[in-house]
DNA sequence: ATATCAAATAAGAATCATTCTCAAATAAAA
DNA sequence: TTTTATTTGAGAATGATTCTTATTTGATAT
C-alpha cells in the first residue's frame, strides 16, 4: 500500500533525530542535507501517510503552526517560547483535571500547554539559537 | 486612541450574545445581519483592538481555528466534545502547572483544553442538539 | 454647526501555509 | 525485465490572514 522510499526515510529519521516537535519546514530544511532538493509538498504528503499509519502524531499549538513528533514518546505536553517560537516536550503531568468537567461530562483526553520564555531566551542569546533546530529540551537545560 | 464605530459595536454585541467562543467567520456572517458587506479584514482589525484593549480574548483550540470570546468570563478553559464539536466553557483551574516546566524556563500562562463526550451526546441525543450553536455549559448543565 | 485631523472602512492585492495537479521517476510485483 | 501502482518535484490553486490605498467616519476644537 505504501512505498518506502528515500525521502520518506530521510524524513522519519530527521523526526527521530530532533528533540522536540518540528514544524514541515522545519523538517525540509533538515532533509535537505540527506535529500537534496526534496519538495515541501513531500513533506507534507509523507506527514500525511504517518499520521494515518500512526508513525508520528501531530502537535497542535495553539497560536503557532502545527508540528510532529513520533509517536512512540507517550503522554506529554509542550512548552512554546513566545520567543523564538520553538516547542519544547515536557515531562510530568498533573491530577485533578477531570474535575473542571461536569460530572456528566466524559472526558477522553486533554492537553496543556505551557507559554513563555524559554532558559536559552530569557538569558538573552535567543537569536543565535534561532538557527539551531535540533535542540532538545535537555540538552538545553542541562 | 480607538474610535467606536458602528461596525465594532456590532461585532462585540455578536460576541457577547454568543454563548460560545466564534470564529472570525462566524463573527462576520453574524455580524453581516446588522451591519451589511462588513469586510473580513474589518472584523479581524476590530478582533487585534479588542485584544489589546482586553476587551475579549482569543481561545487557541488545538485541532481547531482560532475563536474569540469577551475577556469579562475571567480565567477558565474549554471542553470540545468529540461528537457535536461544540465549546464549552468551564470553571476552575488546577495548580502545579508551572512545575512541567524545568526551572529555568518562564511561564507566563497556559492553556487546558478536555477532550470528550458532553452530557447531551452522551445521553444519546446528540443529534437534536447540532443545529443549537448558543447554548453554554450553564444552560446545558443546570 | 463646521472644520480639522486621526482613526477606521471596504475592496482587493499580497502573503503564508497547505493542498492539488500532472508529467516524470521510482518502488514493488509479476 | 516488464508491468503497474505509488511517489516525486514543480508550480498552480486554495484558504486564512494581513497589508495597502483611497475614502469615509468619529472625536475635538473651534
């Protein structure tokens, strides 16, 4: 049903690599160095093909474009610095998030979602992060 | 600083008398009824006035499209039922949130959306309920 | 009431992200 | 290797949002 192919490859792996939820352009740019010349659309449609496969998940962040992780992290939430825009996995969750529902309500899932400055910012040297687009959270905060 | 036009009037009266947060498209189709061929780009430049002047605030639904609502509900979050789509609002808040995020990180504020089932989908008449697109979680729930 | 000036308007152009189209290239199957 | 279905890249099309510009309107001071 579905091919492997190169660029298909190269952008499962780019997801991998990367510590942190990236957005489709994020990803072709990183691919680019495996796979030169490789069209956003691609992207877009390998994105697709994994969602559906359950390959990766999307990031939905509010106020920022979308983004994807794979899918084997488990249950987290995120974190975007209202800086340089990028998001970060966090760890931890928190109780009691049930009861802000009505007791007839179900509820099925949530999500969180922590805004602010990140350490990299807040120190001031947000800009010569801006490159950089495989940080993850630890090894930013360790 | 901020003139009060007619078209702003009315674009505020749709949002207050609207139970549930709305889109900006929602907002011009309403607001279309009393004050005719409102532009797009109006309703969007009255939406950046209001939230600078905090008059309402947008609601940043994961998976959906930016909607907004009166700043005068004071601090809450949302509950999206999976099967009529519908906002609800609710009441309260949890704490320890900042603690997600490592210390060196700034939180300024965050974001709580439940996914799930609401009482009316969940008694099996979901379906009546579609075409009512003002009720809120008050109403529905008292 | 009128003149003045700043702010807001409508319409459409511009922008940005995403999806679509299609001919050419490539992977899997025969 | 030949065949067939899928994927690719490039650019066009779409949809949401923002910008531009000439014009209109609201507030303020006559």
């Amino acid at each position: 049903m579905s091919y492997s192919t190169r660029q298909r490859e190269v952008i499962l792996n780019v997801l991998r690599q990367a510590g942190r939820p990236l957005t489709p352009q994020d990803i072709r740019q990183q691919a680019s160095q495996d796979s030169a010349g490789i069209g956003l659309a691609t992207v877009y449609r390998a994105l697709k093909t994994f969602i559906a496969e359950e390959v990766i998940v999307p990031v939905e962040i509010p106020g920022a474009s979308p983004c994807y992780e794979p899918a084997d992290r488990g249950h987290h939430h995120h974190f975007i610095c209202q800086q340089c825009q990028r998001v970060f996995d966090l760890t931890g969750c928190v109780h009691g998030l049930e009861a802000l529902a009505p007791q007839d309500f179900c509820v099925q899932r949530h999500e969180i979602v922590l805004y602010g400055v990140c350490a990299c910012c807040t120190e001031g040297r947000g800009s010569e992060v801006e490159a950089s687009t495989d940080q993850d959270l630890h090894s930013l905060h360790k």
